[in-house]
C-alpha cells in the first residue's frame, strides 16, 4: 500500500510540475542515461512519462497486493514504439496431452538447470526469436541433458518466414531451424539487435529439432503437462502491463486477451499466498522485473499467457 501511495503522489507531483524541475523526471533521466535531441522532444517525451506513472498508478489499484508497478527505463515510452500485435498464423494444428490427477504445487525449469541467464532483445523486435530459442535450449536440455546457449540473431537473420526485428512467431521460428537443418550457438553466432545478412554456417550446428508444437490449453493442468514433459514453452501476451512492471503477481486486470503483443517464456509455476502463478522469462534483460521474470497469475489466462502455449522435440 505504502509503495502505491508513493507513485500516486509522484503522478499527482508530476501533473503540477514540467520537465524543468520535476526531481522525478530528472531522477528517471539520470537512472536510465536519457538523452533527447531537442526541448521540444524532451516536453514531449516527459508528456508520455506523466501518462505512464498515471497508467502505473492505475495498475497499483488494480492489483493491489498482488503486484507492483512503477518508473522503468521504458516510462518515457510509448507503448506501440516497443510493443506490437504478433502475427498469429491461421488455422494451427494444437496437441493435447492426458493431464494425471496429482501435479506438484511447484515446478521450475530454472532449478533444474534447463534456462540460460536473461537475455536481452533491446531495439529489435525479435521477443520472437528468443521465446523459440528459449524453448529450443529446453527441448534441448531434456534430451540431452545438456544446456547450450543458441543464437537469436540467426532465426532474425536467416529465418524469412518470420520478420527479424519487425516480428515474428516461435512456433515459425522453430519450424525454420528444422528446415535449416539446426541452429548454432550464440558464440559462434552473437545476438544483434538488427537484421543482418544470414551468416548461417551448417557445419557450425550444436542442436536439431525434430518438430514445433502448439498445446491445447484449455485447462492450465495441460499447459503444466506439456511443460513438464517438453521443456519451457514459448507463449504470447498483451505486454501493455510489462511497461511498468516492478515485481508481484501480475493479474489480467487492464489486458487483451487473444491479442498478443509480446513473446516471453514460461518456465515454471507456483503459488503464493492462495495465488497461483506462472514462472515467465522475458527478454528484457534482468534489470527488468524481478531478475529479468515476472510471475502472471495462473488459472485466469492472464493477459492471454495461457492461450498459445509452444515448445519445441529435440532431434
């Protein structure tokens, strides 16, 4: 409570002040390194950070006691500059898993040694990209109990089926790298937030797929089978909710369902208090969040995280 009294003053502070000497602003500035090429786009800028501390405040409301939502390096943002609607293919086939009576309480890929640390995407719209290649390096690590940290920037290159930096879909993404015939290491093959000239080289290959898959969801129960037995799974969210996200359980309160906006992984689940929750990986480095996670409520389709639900079979 304490923290939501102190954004909803910060936002009422900010109503009354302009850039020039708002200590927030100032704060938020210094913090995050910005930088504006002229007075006017710094009004304008500070004009959409005072939207989102109020958008912020609103979320504290919405899910009081549950998550906390703040100033990030985003707060000066709009969110269609980092956030767009992903291109849901048409007519996808969906698998469905028998779900057993008794699942554990909780369950975590993390712990089990089948995640990599935080990537981060940055300016590139490849949140594609690194969902699918989350998914790969788990599908990997089931099969061969081996974890290997695959490279983003060959799906954004090589991949034209999906759009680089201008998005994408993981399932299409992991369907390329069984065409391609596999998919090399970050390494030997290092992210880059632009598309760049495919440098795919097939000698250098340090993991196969042998098929993509779309779970059928209906019941969180078979989301959590198919993660148990594949490996984290990619998912697609509206992310308008991530732009302030500081930590707690995110609900689905002020989301669009069935209009993604974003692709993150979910690698485990809990429960906290009575709440139950995903474990979700995004790609926004781990200064974002908690630790570069966040936690979506579980049972609810928050935000859409239980609607498409993909992984990858390891060759």
């Amino acid at each position: 409570m304490k923290a939501i009294c102190a954004l909803l003053t910060l936002a009422a502070a900010a109503t009354a002040l302009n850039h020039l000497d708002d200590p927030t602003w100032a704060t938020f500035k210094h913090l995050h390194s910005k930088t504006y090429s002229s007075a006017d786009e710094e009004a304008r800028r500070y004009a959409i950070f005072q939207r989102n501390l109020e958008a912020a405040a609103q979320m504290n409301r919405d899910d009081a006691g549950s998550a906390t939502y703040g100033i990030t390096r985003f707060s000066d943002m709009e969110g269609s500059e980092f956030l767009q609607p992903l291109a849901v293919p048409q007519n996808i086939q969906r698998v469905s898993l028998p779900v057993r009576n008794s699942l554990p309480t909780s369950f975590s890929w993390i712990e089990k040694g089948a995640v990599n640390a935080v990537k981060n995407q940055a300016s590139c719209g490849s949140c594609w990209a690194f969902c699918a290649v989350a998914a790969m390096e788990g599908a990997h690590f089931v099969k061969h109990s081996q974890l290997v940290s695959l490279a983003e920037s060959q799906l954004v290159d090589c991949d034209k089926t999906d759009h680089g930096c201008n998005g994408g879909w993981p399932t299409t993404g992991i369907d390329y790298v069984i065409s391609a015939g596999g998919i090399m290491s970050e390494a030997d093959y290092p992210y880059k937030p632009v598309q760049q000239t495919c440098k795919f080289d097939k000698t250098k290959v340090v993991a196969k797929m042998a098929k993509s898959i779309t779970f059928d969801a209906k019941k969180p129960e078979a989301m959590q089978e198919a993660m148990m037995k594949y490996g984290p799974l990619a998912v697609a969210v509206d992310a308008k909710k991530y732009q302030s996200y500081s930590s707690g359980i995110m609900t689905g309160s002020g989301c669009n369902q069935g209009r993604p906006t974003h692709g993150v992984t979910a690698v485990g689940w809990g429960e906290e208090n009575g709440t139950k929750y995903w474990i979700v990986r995004n790609s926004w480095g781990a200064s974002w969040g908690e630790k570069g996670y966040v936690r979506m409520q579980r049972g609810v389709n928050a935000c859409g995280v239980e609607d498409y639900p993909m992984g990858a079979e390891s060759a």
